[in-house]
C-alpha cells in the first residue's frame, strides 16, 4: 500500500475543516448583511450593493497552498486569491508534511461586496471597518489603482482554525472576475497558466482601466445631474 502523499493528507484535513469553513462564510455574511443593511435601504434605483458568500474548493485550496510552498517556512499566513497575490513557484517538501496546513490560507470563507457605483465601495468600506477594526487589510492593486478592498481575520463564534477573507468591489469588476472564474479557473483549470501569463498582464490591465473609465464618468455624470 503507498504511502499517503501531502495532497492526501491536506484533502482530509480540508474535509474536517469544511463544517467550519461554511459556519465562517455564512457568518460573514450574515455579519455585513447587518452591518450594511442602512446603506441598502438608502440606494438609488440605479445603486447596488451584493453580499455573495464562496468558500474554496478543496483542490483550489490545495494549489494555492502548494503554489507558495517555497520552504518549509510556514509561519506566515498567506491569501490564496490568484488576482491578488503574485506567482511564487513551489513545491511539497515531502520530507516535512506536518508543515503544511490549510489553515494557513486566508480565504478557505469569503465574501465579495459588491457595490455601484464606485462612491458607495467607500461608504460601504468606512462602515465595515467599525466591525472589522481588527482584521488585516490586504488590498487588491493594479494598473496602479486600488482595485478592491480586502480584509482577514478570524470569526471567533464560527471558528478559531479557519480565517476568513472579505472583498469589497465595484460590480462590473466582480463580474468580470466571476466570468473569469468560471470560464477558466472551474472549467479549464489547465488554463490557468494562461490568465497569469506576462503577455495577458496587458489586455487585463486595460479591461480594469476601461471598467474604471466606465464608471467614474458614470458617477460624474449623476453628480451633474444632482447639482
């Protein structure tokens, strides 16, 4: 009988984790529901906001956390969102499996906000934050722009092994990243070297600054209307 590899083992740890993983993500929220609830029934007719839960997949979670095994070296934390983290080449080191944990991954739970147009990711985010206070920002950059807020931490009540992880993003940006998403990273994982290949950089860039282009002159233009 072979022997079981470090895949193996953190397959059963992520199965064992999985009731708190869903407990934290229904948490979560249930938690920015609430917190947000004054800002939703304050929006115009053309205003949204979204609370969309996802907890990570078992063998997603298994890659993010073997993508950034380059030591044995694993005090450090690390976020699994291939949007916001850069590519860092590793491998299992066969010889010290209990060094890795899913665990240490901060979006096994997750929720994205999703809000428009771009003035109320702001308000939403100045709101949370009285909650939050104590949870880690990690925000999302590119083009040299904010892209996203994002926030870890722990959700005591829930769980105190499993982190979890809220985004707070524009709506046409979380869209294209959910079509993104499924189009390639669930249905052709393959082509994940693809998404994050240098020649792609680029053409993604220029869809964050034509979405941003798009809904700063919308905003523009509804304050010109109101004033």
């Amino acid at each position: 009988m072979s022997e079981r590899t470090i895949q193996d083992r953190l397959r059963e740890e992520y199965f064992d984790l999985l009731p708190e993983i869903s407990l934290v993500a229904e948490e979560l929220k249930a938690r920015i529901q609430f917190y947000t609830l004054e800002i939703a029934q304050n929006l115009d007719k053309h205003e949204y906001l979204i609370v969309k839960p996802r907890i990570k997949e078992c063998e997603s979670a298994i890659t993010a956390l073997e993508r950034r095994a380059v030591s044995t070296d694993m005090s450090e934390s690390y976020a699994s969102d291939d949007r916001g983290q850069p590519d860092r080449l590793g491998t299992f080191n066969p010889d010290t499996p209990e060094a890795y944990s899913l665990t240490r991954l901060h979006d096994l739970a997750g929720v994205r906000v999703l809000g428009f147009p771009p003035r109320r990711l702001r308000e939403i985010n100045d709101e949370l934050l009285k909650y939050f206070y104590d949870w880690t920002s990690d925000p999302f950059k590119d083009v040299g722009d904010q892209i996203a807020f994002k926030y870890y931490g722990f959700c005591p009540k829930a769980s105190s092994r499993v982190q979890g992880e809220y985004q707070i993003v524009s709506m046409l940006t979380g869209l294209f990243w959910e079509v993104e998403h499924t189009a390639i990273y669930k249905q052709a994982p393959n082509l994940k070297g693809v998404v994050r290949a240098p020649d792609m950089k680029p053409s993604r860039d220029a869809v964050y600054q034509a979405l941003q282009t798009f809904e700063n002159e919308f905003e523009r233009q509804i304050s010109k209307m109101d004033s």
